[in-house]
C-alpha cells in the first residue's frame, strides 16, 4: 500500500482510546509511532479488560503498527530521551488534562525551542479555555453533556449512551485530520503549531441536522427508538423470522417498495403520499410494512429489498458481523503474532489508497518492548541502557537489550 507519511516522526503521549486512535490511523497511513509510556505500568488502558492471556484487548484495539518506548519521564535521564525525541520529531500527540505537559517540563516555548517546526496535536476534554477547561472529561460524560445521549434510547424520556466511546474514536479521528492539515501547511510554507480539539467540540459536531433543529427552531429532539428521526420508512422492522434495517430514502424507492411488498395502494394512501406525510404517520405505516415482511424470513427479504436499490442489511451482533462474506473480502481482519508468539486477531485501518488497504505491519507492542531498539539507534550502548534499566529510569520489556545490539 502506498504511505503518504512514510518518513514522518510521531511522538506518542497518549493514552486510553482518543489519542491512541489518532496515532493508530496515522501509523495505518505510514507515520513511525513511538510510543511513549510511563515506567509506572505505561498507558492506563493496558490495565482495562477484556483481556486475552494477560494482555489488554482495550489497549491492542488502538495501538497497532506502533514501538513503545518506556520512560520515567519526571528524572533528568527520562527528560534528556524525551527532549531528544521530539526535537528529532514531526509531530507531538497528547490528551492529558492542560497543563500536564507544562508539568512534565514541556511548555510550548520549550517545546519551540527543542524544534520549530513541531506540530502539537492534543485532545481534551472541555477545549482550552472556558470555565470547564480543567475538568477531566470522559466519552459517556461528554455523551451526556454534548446532547448525544438525549437522542439516544427507545423513545422519548429516555436517555443512553451509545454502545461504543463514539466520542473518543471520532475525536482521535478530528485530531488526526487536523495533524495531516498541518503538515500539509507546513509543506505550503504554513507555520505549523498546536492542533487541539476538543470531546464536547467533537460531540456537538456529531449532532449534524439534530443540533441544528435545536439551535435553528429552538426544540430539543427526542430519542426515536430504532427509527430515523425525520425519514420514514427507515429503521428496524420485523420480519417472519429475525428483524432487518431498511432505509426508504425516497419517492422513488417508496414506490419501488410498496411493489415488492404487493402494498400497491399504499403509493396513494394520502397518509403516506410524501416522505413528510409517511414520517407524520411513522407507526400506521410501520404497523402497515411489518404485516406485509411477514410473509417472508429476512433472508429471503433482504436480497429482495437490495436487489430493488433500496439500502437493506441484516443485524449482526459484532461476531456475526466480523465472520461476514463482506469482510472477509475487505480483508478487515489480519492476523498477527505478539513478541511473546501469541496470535492477535486484529482490525486494519479504514482506509485504502489506489484500490490498496491499509495494513497492519506489527502488532500492538508490549510495554517497553523497542525502548533498547529507539536509545541504541540514538547512539546509546548496550552498557548505558542496562545502567538506565537498573536505575529504573526505563523499561525495556521483554526484549533482550543484547540482540538490539
């Protein structure tokens, strides 16, 4: 696959999912990661379950195709590595609460002085200024405070989290675009500086048309269940056997539909003439389809309703999705081995380039596992590096500091 960030340095401080996501997709695109972890037990997420013989699912989720490097980062030897780190560096990633990396030594003038041209990227919780800017945010917290979880949930009155850290993966994902904006910029003679966003600005930005009804007409939108909350047909509904998704966007679809379900009528129902008259009747309608789909398995429908361009799919729970024909031919899934000779089942990147898809060229690194291989290639000896692992300044994992020799 191509690597337009092949030769790109990332300096990864990182941890938990928004950062480490971001890292991860920059890596899929050819960036060196290293990162970089604290002596005291590295990334937090490396103590989150599931776990798979001692190793975290959580943690190896994210942290594909990086080293790690492990240092104690508040002595005078874990600062000298890290300065020099970055100095040699394009490109700083973080999502510490503000001020850590200011307490860890690393002001921005500091961080002007080790490298000019250096592009910080950070992600926080609440954004950098405001009364909330020091608060610690989480994704189901910023869920709840964004609005995202008051559209979520059978119906009104209720209120759920959606069922993965939506607000951290997308934010990682803002992140790293914004890193890629700059270092295009700085190729365009561009100044490249701090990117920063933010889980509420990312959140808010998710809400699309909700938010705008919200702030253009003044009303809160309410969870509509599995249903689209202004199209209609568009949602779950019931077949003789298991429930499928179908997605009436429309009057064309609407008229194809209603001849696959032998509803002719329908087209002239004055209840359902336009999408705005089916969305205002949503439950006359849905009560109107789910008799006809039952006349049928949903994998007889399915094919059925696709066939007739009209967007269908089954509902998977994540095994079944995951052994699906459709992934399988995407090559979503690879397989690696850890250093300890473990086997990784592991998600590539989203992205493919000229028809080739990213992939996954080393699996998630075990705490320290490359420290020895990062300070030798920075002109340190065996020696000096046993001495800082002695002195518990690093931590050079599992490896054999003699076959980084």
């Amino acid at each position: 696959m191509l690597k337009p960030l092949r030769g790109i340095t990332v300096i990864d401080l990182s941890r938990a999912l928004a950062g480490p996501y971001c890292t991860a997709l920059l890596a899929d695109m050819g960036a060196r990661i290293i990162k970089v972890e604290s002596v005291n037990g590295g990334d937090t997420a490396r103590q989150w379950p599931p776990f798979q013989d001692g190793h975290s699912l959580y943690f190896d989720s994210v942290n594909r195709n990086k080293v790690s490097v492990c240092l104690d980062f508040y002595s005078s030897e874990g600062q000298d590595i890290l300065s020099g780190l970055i100095a040699d560096a394009d490109v700083l990633v973080e999502n510490f609460k503000p001020g850590t990396l200011e307490k860890m030594g690393f002001t921005p003038a500091r961080l002007d002085e080790l490298n000019p041209g250096l592009v910080v990227g950070s992600v926080t919780g609440f954004g950098n200024t405001g009364p909330l800017k020091d608060d610690a945010g989480l994704d189901q917290v910023i869920q709840g405070m964004s609005g995202l979880m008051s559209v979520t949930g059978p119906g009104p009155g209720s209120a759920y989290r959606v069922g993965v850290p939506i607000v951290d993966i997308t934010s990682g994902m803002i992140c790293a675009f914004g890193i890629v904006s700059a270092l295009l910029g700085a190729r365009n003679g561009e100044r490249p500086g701090r990117v920063s966003t933010s889980l509420l600005e990312t959140a808010l930005n998710l809400s699309a048309f909700q938010g705008q009804k919200a702030m253009s007409l003044g009303e809160a939108p309410t969870p509509q269940g599995n249903n689209h909350p202004v199209i209609a047909p568009y949602g779950m509904f019931a077949t003789a056997t298991d429930s499928i998704n179908i997605a009436v966007g429309s009057d064309k679809q609407w008229r194809a539909f209603c001849g696959l379900l032998s509803v002719p009528s329908a087209m002239e129902d004055p209840r359902f003439i336009t999408g705005a008259d089916r969305s205002a009747n949503r439950d006359e309608l849905t009560e109107l389809i789910e008799s006809a789909l039952t006349s049928k398995s949903a994998a007889e429908w399915v094919p059925l309703i696709s066939q007739a361009g009209i967007p269908c799919g089954p509902i998977y729970d994540y095994t079944q999705a995951l052994a699906s024909e459709q992934v399988a031919a995407l090559g979503l899934v690879q397989h690696r081995q850890r250093l300890d000779g473990s086997e990784l089942p592991l998600l590539r990147g989203p992205l493919s380039l000229d028809g080739q898809a990213s992939e996954i060229l080393s699996p998630p690194p075990l705490l320290g596992e490359h420290t020895a291989e990062v300070l030798m290639e920075r002109g340190m000896t065996h020696d000096d590096v046993t001495r800082l692992e002695r002195e518990g300044r690093v931590v050079c994992g599992p490896a054999k500091i003699g076959a980084q020799r």
